[in-house]
C-alpha cells in the first residue's frame, strides 16, 4: 500500500512497525527525536507507540517529536508510569491510582499506609533516575477485561478494579516497565531512557476521583521536559514564582490574610490591601462612567424562584449556597445578571434607551471545593467587575467590539499579553439551536474585525450562551483566565425582557455578560506576582515614605509629609527611633517606591534626599519637585492611551 510518511510517498508491503517505517525517510539524529508515531485513516487520526504495527487502513504516517505538545504529552504519562514503577519497588503494598500528563509535568495518585511527604520525594527521585538509566523498554499488551481483573485483584490494586468497572470494551491496554504493569490506553515513549529530564516537585492529598467522602491519597507531582535545558528554563521560573507568590507577598505586605477555621475562602483585607483595591475600584468605576456605563447594585439574596427561572438552578446550583428566611428558599448570588435583569424590567424601554450598560463591582459567593482554594486566586467570597449590556441585535456588534476594546486598554495599561478563544455550546445548555448559532456567529465576527487571532474551545461556553474567554500572560509566561464577553438571547426571554422598537411594537433584546478584571481578589494577586509586590506608582497604597535621620528631623520629616499629602502623594513617616540603615531596608521589603530621608541637609534644603527602591538616588529635592517626580510616574502608564488617570 502506498503511505505518505512524513510527507514522502512510500510503498509498503507486508507488516511493518512505525518505527521501521519512519527510520525510512528520517535521518538517525531526526529519528531518534521521535517518541510516537500519529496514523491517519479515513475515520481519523490516532497516536500509536513505535513499536506498534501500521494499521491496514493508513493513508499517512507522521512523526512525534519529543518537543512538540502531544510529544510532551506522552513523555509526562510515560515518567508518570517510572514515578508509580519506583513507588511500588520502595513502598511494599503502596497502591496505585491514576497518573495523568498536566501542564509542565505529571503526577501521581498513591495509597499507603502512612500519607506520603516532601521527604519521601528525594528517594522516589533516585530510584526513578535509575529506573530512566536501564532504559526499560514500555512493553505493550491487550488483554480480555476479564484477564486484567484477574490480574489487578490479584495485585491488590483496588482502584485499577474500580475504573475497570466503569470499562464496557471487552479488551484493554495494559503497560508493562520492569516490573511495573499499569492499566493504560498508551501510547509510551519506546523506553524509559527517554524519562530522564524529570523533577519532583511537592505532594499533597487528594480525594479519590475528587469526592470528598472517599479515600485521601498522596498526590505526588513532577515536572518533565525533553531536554536538561528546558527543565531548568521550567525549575528557574517555578522558583521565581515561589518568591513572586502573592500569598507570601500578602504577608510581608501586610495586604491581607485568611481565617481558615473561622472563614474558609474568604479574605481579610488589611488596611494597605484594602488602600489598594480601593483605588483600583475607584479608578475602574470612573473609566466605566467615562464609557457610558451606568453605576448599580443588586441584591445579595433572591428567591430560589429566581435562580430556577434563570435556569441556574438546573445547571449551577452545585456551585450556589442557598438559605431559608421564613421558610421561604433562597439563593446567595453567584453572579449579577439576575439583578441586573430585573433592573431593566423596571421601566419599559424604548430603542431609543438602547443599549443600557449596567455595570457593578458586585460581591458573589461560589461553592469551591476546599481542596482547591488558593490564596487570591480561588475563593469562595470574590468581587466582580460585572457589567450586563442590554441592546438591540442590530447593536450586538459593537457593543462586543467596545468590551474588547476596553479589555485590550487594561491589558495595555499593566503590559500583559493575551490570548483569545472563543468557546461554543456544552451539552449541558439552555436555548435554541438558532439562538446559539447567532450568538456565536456574533462574537466571531466582532473578534475578527478587532484583528485578534482565536481558539475555539468546543462545548465550553456558559450554559445560556457562547463566550470569548481572554487569557492573559504572566512575566512568568504563566496564563490567567479574567476577561470574558458571553452573548445570550435565552435570558432575556425567560424574565421576559422588552423595549419599544421603531414600528411601535415590542422586541426582545440581547443581553452580554461580561467581566473585564473578572474577580477583583485575584486580579489583584496576579498583579502582586507579576510586579513582585512593587506595584506601580499609582496603585501603590504608600507613594512615599519619610525616614527622619535621627529623631531631631522627625518634626522637619512630618512637616514635608503634610506638604506632599496636600499635593495629592500619599506619604508614610517612620518615626522609630532606628537607625537609618534599618529604615530604608523595611521600607524596601514594603516596596515603597520613593524613600525620602530627612536630617540636617535636607532640612536647611526645604525638602529630602530621594531614593528610589530599585536603589537609585536623585539628591535632596524640594518638596514641590519630589510631588512632580511622583506625578509623572504615575501618569506614565497612562500615556498609551486608552484610559486615564486623574491624581488624586
């Protein structure tokens, strides 16, 4: 039969195994690159091992290189499979679960006698390292269902018997390395020589297919790349982020903290964080009014009626917490757009009132699982920058292109990088198939006229309706999902929403839902680790700080204090009695961005010495002359446009 193979027509007879195929039209130092090999027939493509025979049907044979993502993707699953081969050999009846490819690695589920912990990794690793150096060959094996369950109840691996259970083909895969044998569909790299580059990097419990009422077992996770090289890439920025992570730099801020016994997923915040997220929320609501948003609240609690109206009920409501008043059920919101609905209802609207834009920075509760809360980033208690736009269908366009226009200045404004994707209808959903077809024919197009390029994520949209999601980039490289701009025509009609058209009859308009920040907690943790607690000049909660030299120039120090507070600064004093030495490292472990010493210099001056906390020094300064200096870098920022900053 004739196969392309890695883009070059052969003829093949008899049987062959991929890798004798490819060793074909590959060169030795290309070939031993590839890890698996993807055969495509009619039906579709599907990745094979090396070792497996070309299928009688194929039409084309590619290549998968170690670097490529589904190269990556095998390699993580195949050190998985050393990490659980070496657990078994140095833990006697440690029982095994499931060991699946994440982002940047693996990991591993276990079930011991004892939970597992950080001293154990440095063992596992070892043995892991030399199970990679014998280069033990990834033995594949299809067997009757029934023979595997004879096989694992034998082992005594219960949870390899449960997922049997849930497997109706009468034949599976199983992988054998060493002595290790796994349940597994596969593919593998062709042998554990290519596990090498690997990093074990933390264990912590998990439930037992993520249900808290069965077994905790010790997840192990590890990193794995192709080369020494990236794994190193990968170790640096991971230790980069541990010194970036916004729950130690909340502490040494002193932004915020949390009460995990008493307020589980719910954040204190501290006078400091608390300065900050105000001024972010105070310029964030001025640049709504500045694009014709309108200002409202809606109410914490509604009637369970409510939310089953909405259709949250039916799909959502694993997510809510409810409560009763008077016997009566209610719903604590996990989103504003019921509120906000009912805010238009108020009044019969005209076309002329189109489009109403209603924006509010609204607390919401979710049910998050304890397990996954973390710091800023997941928690139960948040603050949305929610906005819900009610407009015509002709008006649907542009209303979309000005959110993500709106979205692109915040990101412009803290210089991060995005990505777009634009995901469509799940399986669980409401509405009719026009409906969604129009809806996501919408965001398309407003997404190609902003010249943005996108992903579609099938199935993953909201379950009213499509929805661009926008992903933006860390320093770190890391992704972040914030914005999101969701189009729904089935709300509207279930709370039956109208306005007054041209022809004097009434029309139902199309509601977006959208959220430019997303959760303001963690926004602001984001922005903690992308600036390493050094916020900008004009989001930081304390501008400038006054360190007097001795207590003689304390009263000198509160005096050029008082002078920059009038010019709109805001300004801290030290006023210990320490050493000055002493005083500019604390407030450069709170990353205050201009230190201003006071002593007799300074004070025959006018003014103070000025030191930056990247360490710089600009000489004494008046007062009015430090006010314009931080004023400037302040503004800066602002001056690509798109948004303002007014000083307060």
């Amino acid at each position: 039969m004739k196969v392309q193979i890695a883009g070059q027509e052969e003829e093949l007879t008899g049987r062959l195994a991929c890798a004798d195929a490819l060793k074909r039209v590959l060169s030795g130092k290309k070939f031993r690159q590839v890890l698996a090999a993807e055969a495509c027939d009619p039906s579709g493509c599907r990745l094979l091992d090396l070792s497996s025979e070309i299928p009688a049907d194929c039409q084309s044979l590619e290549p998968v290189y170690a670097d490529s993502a589904a190269g990556l993707a095998i390699l993580r699953h195949s050190t998985a499979h050393v990490l659980a081969a070496a657990a078994t050999k140095l833990f006697p009846g440690i029982r095994v679960a499931i060991g699946p490819a994440i982002e940047n690695g693996f990991y591993y589920d276990f079930d011991y006698e004892r939970p597992l912990t950080p001293a154990d990794l440095e063992a596992l690793e070892a043995e892991m390292g030399r199970i990679a150096a014998q280069a033990l060959p990834f033995e594949h094996e299809v067997v009757s269902r029934e023979r595997a369950i004879e096989l694992f109840r034998a082992a005594g691996e219960k949870y390899k018997l449960e997922i049997l259970d849930g497997i109706a083909d009468s034949e599976v895969g199983l992988y054998k390395c060493g002595d290790f044998t796994d349940l597994c569909r596969g593919p593998h790299v062709p042998d554990t020589g290519f596990c090498q580059n690997f990093k074990l990097l933390s264990v912590a419990g998990a439930y037992w297919r993520g249900d808290e009422k069965r077994e905790m077992l010790s997840r192990v996770y590890g990193a794995a790349f192709a080369d020494k090289k990236a794994l190193g890439e990968h170790l640096r920025r991971l230790e980069e982020a541990a010194k970036r992570d916004h729950r130690k730099l909340g502490r040494e801020l002193d932004y915020f903290h949390f009460e995990e016994k008493i307020a589980p997923g719910m954040v204190f915040w501290l006078p400091k964080g608390m300065l900050v997220r105000t001024i972010l929320e105070d310029f964030w609501r001025k640049e709504h009014l500045k694009r014709e948003y309108e200002i409202v609240q809606g109410p914490q609690l509604l009637r369970a009626e409510a939310w089953q109206q909405s259709g949250h009920y039916d799909h959502y409501k694993d997510n809510m917490y409810f409560t009763e008043i008077e016997e009566d059920g209610y719903g604590i919101k996990p989103m504003n757009c019921i509120g906000h609905m009912l805010i238009y209802r108020h009044h019969l609207r005209s076309y002329r009132d189109l489009p109403q834009r209603y924006f509010e920075l609204g607390v919401v509760h979710r049910h998050e699982k304890s397990g996954v809360l973390h710091g800023l980033m997941r928690v139960r208690q948040f603050t949305q920058d929610d906005a819900h736009i009610l407009c015509t269908p002709e008006q649907l366009e542009g209303e979309i292109l000005q959110v993500i226009h709106l979205i692109r200045d915040l990101m412009n404004l803290f210089d991060f990088e995005f990505r777009v994707a634009i995901s469509t209808r799940p399986k669980d959903s409401i509405g009719t198939d026009e409906a969604w077809e129009l809806a996501t024919n919408a965001l398309i197009q407003a997404v190609d006229k902003a010249g943005l390029p996108y992903e579609i994520n099938e199935g993953d949209g909201a379950f009213y309706g499509p929805k661009i999601d926008v992903r933006l980039l860390d320093c770190l490289g890391r992704q972040w999902q914030c914005s999101t701009i969701q189009v729904d025509f089935t709300m509207p009609e279930r709370f039956d929403l109208e306005y007054v058209g041209q022809d004097g009859k009434r029309h139902r308009p199309v509601m977006v839902h959208r959220a430019i920040m997303g959760s303001v907690e963690r926004f602001i943790g984001i922005l903690l680790e992308q600036y390493a607690g050094a916020l900008p000049v004009w989001l930081a909660p304390e501008q400038a700080r006054l360190l007097p030299v001795s207590d003689e120039w304390l009263e000198q120090a509160r005096s050029v204090r008082r002078e920059l507070e009038k010019l709109g600064i805001r300004a801290g004093l030290d006023d210990r009695s320490e050493k000055l030495g002493f005083k500019v490292r604390e407030a450069q472990v709170a990353r205050v961005p201009y230190m201003l010493v006071v002593g007799e210099k300074e004070a025959q001056a006018g003014g103070a010495a000025v030191r930056l906390r990247n360490g710089d020094n600009l000489g004494i300064k008046p007062v009015s002359e430090i006010a314009e200096i931080i004023r400037a870098e302040a503004e800066k920022p602002f001056q690509k446009g798109g948004m303002s900053y007014r000083f307060a």
